[in-house]
C-alpha cells in the first residue's frame, strides 16, 4: 500500500499542470489560475497564504517521498518572496495553468536533500 501511495505522489508531481481545472484534487489557493493569481501576486496577504499553502504541499511532498524512500528535497530556500517570485515566473509563462502547477515545478527544481 505505500507503495502505491508513493507512486500516486510520483505521478502527481511529474504530470504537466495542462490547462485542465483541479475538480475537487486541490484545496485551497492551489486551485486558483496562474490568471488570477499574477494579478494579486504583488499582495502581502496573497504572498503570505501563498507561502503556506506552498509550505504545506511541499513538506507533504516531502513526507510522501521519506514514506516511499525516495530521495526528498531541500526546503530552507523556500520564504515567502522567493515562492512568489517562482510562482509569479511560472504563471507568467503558463496563464492557463494553476498555482499547483507552479508549487510543483518548485519541488522539481529544489535541490535534493543530503
């Protein structure tokens, strides 16, 4: 069972964000368009909740990972502003995407933990 569980995280991670809208698979800001998300991203309430939704994804992609004994990532360069700096690059290059997209493709570029 964990290892399935693992393999569904996997996935999750490695899938193209493709524009298709997160029904009811992602909660919170996570679900919000790249749209949407580049008008509000100079906000410090947006930047704040975007970093801890961020915090939580990433530390549960994490956790999955450790579950599987797979190799994690690094997580102390995440703050605030870098997570909203990449996720506003990110969306700026894919409008038609979602926050989870961008949050993903933060966790593949991380470095990989000792």
């Amino acid at each position: 069972m964990l290892k399935l569980a693992t393999v569904v995280l996997l996935a999750f991670i490695s899938s193209p964000g493709a524009a298709q809208e997160p029904q009811g698979q992602i909660a919170g800001i996570g679900a919000m368009s790249c749209q949407d998300a580049i008008k509000l991203i100079d906000t410090t309430a947006f930047k704040t909740q975007l970093f801890i939704w961020a915090a939580g994804f990433l530390s549960g992609a994490n956790s999955g990972m450790l579950e599987g004994n797979l190799p994690t990532r690094t997580l102390r360069s995440v703050t605030v502003d870098t997570a909203a700096a990449d996720t506003y690059a990110y969306c700026a290059r894919h409008a038609d995407e979602h926050i989870v997209d961008a949050i993903k493709q933060i966790y593949i570029d991380l470095p990989r933990a000792p």
